[in-house]
C-alpha cells in the first residue's frame, strides 16, 4: 500500500513536469529561433542595422531598419502618456467613488474597449484622424496605439490601486490627510510596484501592435521621422510587410527586427522586476 | 454557570462546612462553663483544644484557596467582593473559636479547686452569644444579612453585662478572684459577639 | 466641559441600527473605556467621533455630537481629524514610509512641526511617549516590516501622537499583539492622560480594569452603565455589566 501510493505520487509529479515542459517547450523554441536566425542578421550587419535604411529588394547588404525604430519610439512617446494618464485617472475615480454612476460607466466604456479588434480602431482612427489630416501620420498611429493600451492601463492601475488594503487609506484619513492628500501620499507609493508593471506591460504591448497601425502610420521607410504629423513606420509593420514579401534580403531583414522587438520585450520584463523596489506589506 | 461562579460556589461551600464546627465547639464551651466535674472538664479541653487547632488550620488552607480563586479567575464585581468576603469570615469563624480556647484554658487553670461553674450568670451571658453566632451562621448560609436584628439586640446586651463587670472592676480598689475571671471571660463573650457582627457586616457589602 | 458629548446618537449602515440612542459624557485628560463584547458597536461608535464612519457605505448618523468644541457630525471632517488621533486594531504603519517618516508625515501634515530640527525633536518625543524610542532610536530609517507586531502598533500609537492631537481614539489596540508588548503599550496610554483625552475600545474587562478611569458598558448598541471605573469593578449596578465583567458575555 505504502510503496504504491509513493509510486503514484512520483507519476503525478512526473506527468506535471513533463505538461509543464509542453507548454513552456513552444515559447523556448520561438525565443531560441528568433535570437538564433535574428542575431546571426545582426551581427552581420553590425551596429549599421540601427543607422541604416532598408535596403532595396535585390541588394546585397542587409541595411538597417532605422526608421521602424524611430517611428515605434516616436508612437510610443505619444500614446504611451495619453495611455497611462487617462487610465489612471479613470482608476483612480473607480477606487474613490466606486458606487458613484460615473465610475460604473468609466468602468463599464474602458473594459468594452478591450472587446474591439485592433483592426476596427485602426480604421476608426483612419477615419476620424487620417483623412482630416489627409495624411498617415505617427500622430494617427499613436492615438490609435492609445485607444488600445486605454483598457489595459486602466485595469492594471485598477487592479493595482484596489490591491493597496484599505486600512492604509483609514490610517491616512486619520492623521488627518485630505482625500486627494490620501491618494497622492499613500495609495499610489504603496501600489508603485504594481503601477509600474503596469506601465511597462503597456509599454511592451504598445511596442507590438501591428494591426492598429495598419491604416494609420502610413509605413514611411525611405528616411528617419520624428515629426508627429508626418507618416512613419514602425517595427511589427516592417516585419509584416518584409515576411509576405518574396525577397530574401527582406526576410533577413524582418529576422533581425524580429530579434529585436523580443529582445526589447526581454528587456521590458527584466525593468519590472528591478526598478522598482517593493513595497513589503 | 461560569466556571468563576461555580468555583465561588464551591469555597462558599466550604467555608459553610467550616463554620458548622463553630456550634460544636460553643456547645462544648457552653457545657464545660456548667459542669464541675474535672475529668468531664478535661475531655472538653481536649475537644476545645483539638477543634480549635482544626479550625486554625482548615481557616489558611481556605484563605489559600481562596486566594488561589482570585489569581486563577481574576474576578471583577460581585465575585472580587465575594472573595474578600470569604476571607474576611472565614478569620471571624476562627477567631470564634480561639476565645473558646481561651475561656477553656482560664478554666483548665482554676480547676482542680474552683471552675467557672462557680462564677455567676456566665453560662447565661454565653449562651446569648451562642444565640448571635447561631443567627450569623444562618445568615452565611444563606448567604444574606436577614438576622442582622438579631445579632444587634444580642450584642447590645452583652455589652451591657460587660460594661457592669467592668464597673465593678473599675469601682474598686481590691477585685475578688471571681470578678476578675468574671471580667476576663466576659470579654471574651463580648468579642465573640463582636465577630458574629462582623459576619453580618460582610454578609450586607455583599447586597 | 466634556472632551466629548453624544446626545441620543444612533447609526445606521443600511437598514440595521448599529447603535442605539447612545448618550456618553467623556471628560478632558481621562481614560475613557468603552467596553463590551464583540458586535456591540463599540467600533462604530469610536468612529463616529472622528467622522471615519463616513467611509462605511451606507452609514447614517442621526443625534447631536460635541467633540473638542466641534459640531462634529456637521463640521467639516477633515478639519475636525487634525485634533483627533487614532489607533486601529490591526497596526497600519505605511509600509512605504520608514519608521522615521511614518512618524514626521503626521507631524508635517498637520504643521506641528517646520524644520527637520522640529521634525526630529516631534519624532523622538512621540517615540519616547509610544515607549518605542529605545528599541528603534538605532534604526529610524528601517521600515515597518522589519518590526514585530507589538512594534508596529507603538509606530502607529506614535504616529498619532506626532500630531499633537487633543483626542485620542484606540479601537481595540492591543487585541492582535503579544502579552509583553500589550502591557507596554497599556503602560504608554495610562501615562498619556495628561496631554491627551484617551477614548479606547476594548472587549476585555481586565484590560478596561488596567487602564481605565471611566467606562461605559456597551450592549447590543445601548449603554447599558457608565461610571468611575472604580464602581464598575466592584460594584457595578446592572446583571449585563456583571455578566460581562465574568466573561460570560
């Protein structure tokens, strides 16, 4: 009976590790391919492949993808703000006034938010920015960009502020801090860590969006832009274009870019787990 | 019932069984007061003797317990007060006793000559403190004040007897063997009321 | 007169009263004890004082409240808390603060103090009352995980303090911490009568019997008996005060 029981507790931990490695097996061959196939472009190219444009469609040299960095940090810039303000202050108001009307429709609009697919925006703002505007532009690119990261950040933030225990805000209001005193001064340090995660998770997927910039950046790749109005390009947009085409120098291209965006999502997680210092409860 | 109730109960109880040994050893001091025979006398010493000793140490067992009680429960309100209570009669009842002890032994010292026998009205002044005792051990039966009347008019009387043996101590400049012993055991008899009092006392903080 | 004054005050959260017709008198630089078994209300009634009882959803108080000179239930609560301390029963320090700043932020909100020389001289002070200084005088700018539980609520009894208030409320604030430390921080709120009027909430009749110059029974929303604590103790007037002095309630 004894050993039988420890037999069956083995094969379950077994059966666990092995789903467990299932799941995780798909991602590691996705990172590993990308860094293996991307670096090697890289490398080759050396540090030109931030500097240099694309190349054109028969050439021998892999180029750079310059624009597509520039017009992703130009996007995320502007949205990223527009983003992160609204979201908070829309968590904020659902923390303080939960029961208040307002708070229950800002609560209800800014989840529905997330249920439109990304393409439908992309052509919402085209209409509404791009043909005003009688141009593509990065403006366009990062008001769609923010109409996306809109739920995300206000949910983080939400989640963030409502983890904060309530008798932190009671002990504020006993020393006599006034509301708005009881926010700023307690209950956004004590959830800076999860507020922080917030931002960056938005960072990262504003950073990956491709669909919303589909009829919105304008995919501008002959020069460098850091002018809001004009269009731009950005990083999933060059990838997604260069991998449907049928030239090899572009697939190498759309690998090294490729390696790049993963390693900058690396890069995003690991500031999630070391800027911030933890607030120990 | 709380377990503090219940355990009050139970030293009440026992302090209750202490105090019937007081009318054994008033009724063998009553006897003893009458009778003139020695060796009769003798075997009431003893008892005397032996009950009071008893008594002695049943009375710092209790205080004991009783003090143990108050550090284990903690009592507050009426148990605090009810602990006090106890303590306090418990020592009365004691001291009941010790002045039997006395009585007794002033007699052991007059016999084989003389006796309290021969002194006048002693028996009938003891057995009105016998009657103040009775009436306060009733009362802490039941553990209420009731008889306090009783227990007054007693003590009024007997004060008078002793005021008038002391009058006739006091108004002379010679005494007679028989009045000093005279004064002596009345004084005993009149602090035995004294207790009973007490008794009555407490028993009426308690309400 | 009195620190403070309730007249016929009953509360409501939702459609339960929680108390009812509470009518208290508590006089300047005592210890107030509002004692009772649990969901008697004793919580809701602390803070009603200060006006905490705002943040309940659904709360309603209806009667007439005198604290410090305020109309407390019309007065503005904001400025009614700057003279009002509280402790809560779970201790609260800000775990983003450190002991230090946990302190000076109630010194420096309600302007008890200017310069960081103010601010230091305020710290020590409120340390030294919360018997905490000597443990702590060595590590000011560790934070409060770093201290047990007992520690922790004398950070909170000197954090309130720091403001100098005139009140000072503890809702049961020994009741999550260790023996040792119970008794120290009893020992911290007997010595502050004199500054301050003390108002605690307590469930235990020992603690009330510790600490206590006057008492009020609670029961099921009612004073049931207030008085000189000394009365209550031996010779209290009503069966519900004597079932809870033994416990049994």
């Amino acid at each position: 009976m004894y050993s039988w029981r420890k037999l069956r507790e083995k094969l379950f931990t077994c059966l666990i590790i092995a789903l467990s490695v299932l799941a995780i097996a798909p991602v590691l061959h996705i990172i590993l391919t990308v860094f293996a196939n991307g670096f090697a472009v890289i490398a080759k190219a050396g540090t030109s492949f931030f500097t240099d444009l694309p190349p054109t469609p028969l050439s021998k040299e892999v180029g750079g993808i310059a624009p597509s960095i520039a017009g992703t940090l130009l996007m995320t810039a502007i949205s990223l703000p527009i983003a992160v303000t609204l979201g908070l202050f829309a968590a904020i108001l659902t923390a303080e006034f939960p029961s208040n009307p307002l708070s229950l429709a800002v609560d209800a609009i800014a989840k529905s938010l997330a249920s439109i697919p990304t393409i439908a925006v992309s052509m919402i703002v085209y209409t509404l920015v791009v043909v005003p505007m009688k141009s593509f532009s990065a403006l366009a690119g990062a008001v769609a960009l923010a109409v996306i990261a809109l739920p995300y950040t206000y949910t983080y933030f939400s989640t963030a502020l409502r983890s904060v225990p309530s008798v932190y805000r009671e002990a504020a209001f006993a020393i006599a801090m006034s509301r708005w005193g009881a926010v700023v001064r307690v209950l956004i340090p004590v959830a800076r860590k999860a507020l922080t995660t917030g931002v960056l998770m938005t960072v990262a997927r504003v950073m990956g969006e491709t669909a919303a910039l589909l009829f919105t950046a304008g995919r501008f790749r002959t020069g460098v832009s850091f002018s809001p109005t004009a269009p731009v390009d950005a990083i999933p947009l060059l990838i997604f274009d260069y991998i449907l085409s049928p030239y090899t120098v572009w697939h190498q291209v759309a690998w090294g870019a490729t390696a790049l965006l993963l390693l900058a999502y690396l890069m995003v997680f690991l500031a999630t787990k070391l800027i911030v210092k933890e607030v120990r409860l | 019932m709380s377990l503090t109730v219940a355990e009050l109960e139970k030293l009440k109880g026992i302090l209750i069984r202490m105090a019937q040994n007081i009318k054994g050893i008033l009724q063998v001091t009553e006897k003893l007061m009458s009778v003139s025979d020695v060796e009769q006398r003798k075997m009431f010493w003893r008892e005397i003797e032996n009950t009071a000793a008893i008594l002695d140490r049943i009375r710092r067992e209790f205080v004991n317990e009783v003090l143990v009680f108050i550090a284990r429960r903690q009592p507050l309100g009426r148990e605090l007060l009810a602990s006090h209570v106890l303590i306090s009669i418990a020592y009365d009842v004691y001291r009941i006793s010790r002045y039997c002890r006395e009585i007794a032994r002033i007699d052991s010292m007059l016999a084989p000559s003389s006796g309290l026998s021969t002194v006048a009205n002693l028996s009938e002044a003891f057995r009105e403190a016998e009657k103040a005792v009775e009436a306060a051990l009733n009362d802490l039966i039941e553990f209420s004040p009731k008889r306090v009347g009783i227990v007054n008019e007693v003590d009024n009387r007997v004060d008078e007897a002793y005021k008038n043996v002391l009058l006739e101590v006091t108004s002379s400049t010679t005494v007679s063997r028989e009045v000093a012993v005279k004064a002596i055991i009345m004084r005993h008899i009149e602090r035995i009321v004294d207790h009973a009092q007490y008794i009555e006392q407490y028993l009426s903080e308690l309400t | 007169m009195f620190a403070v004054e309730m007249n016929n005050v009953s509360v409501y959260i939702g459609d339960r009263q929680i108390l009812k017709e509470v009518t208290l008198r508590i006089p300047y630089n005592t210890v107030f004890v509002i004692m009772g078994p649990s969901g008697s209300g004793k919580t809701t009634l602390l803070r009603v004082v200060n006006r905490l009882i705002d943040l309940v959803e659904g709360a309603r108080v209806e009667g007439f409240v005198k604290v410090l000179n305020f109309d407390a239930l019309r007065s503005d609560p904001y400025e009614l808390r700057k003279y009002i301390g509280m402790v809560f029963q779970v201790p609260n320090p800000f775990p983003h603060l450190t002991i230090y700043e946990n302190v000076a932020v109630a010194a420096k909100i309600n302007g008890v103090a200017k310069s960081k020389r103010e601010l230091d001289e305020v710290v020590k002070w409120a340390l030294e009352k919360a018997m905490l200084w000597d443990e702590v005088k060595d590590r000011l700018y560790d934070y409060p995980h770093q201290l047990s539980g007992g520690q922790r609520q004398r950070l909170c009894l000197a954090r309130a303090l720091a403001m100098k208030p005139r009140l000072l409320l503890l809702d049961e604030p020994t009741a999550n911490i260790d023996p040792v430390n119970a008794r120290k921080l009893e020992e911290a709120i007997v010595s502050l009568k004199d500054e301050v009027t003390v108002v605690m909430v307590t469930h235990s009749p020992h603690q009330a019997a510790r600490v206590a110059d006057y008492v009020a029974v609670l029961y099921d929303g009612r004073v049931v008996e207030q008085g000189p604590a000394q009365q209550l103790f031996l010779r209290p007037s009503t069966e519900v005060a004597q079932k809870l002095l033994r416990g049994e309630i």
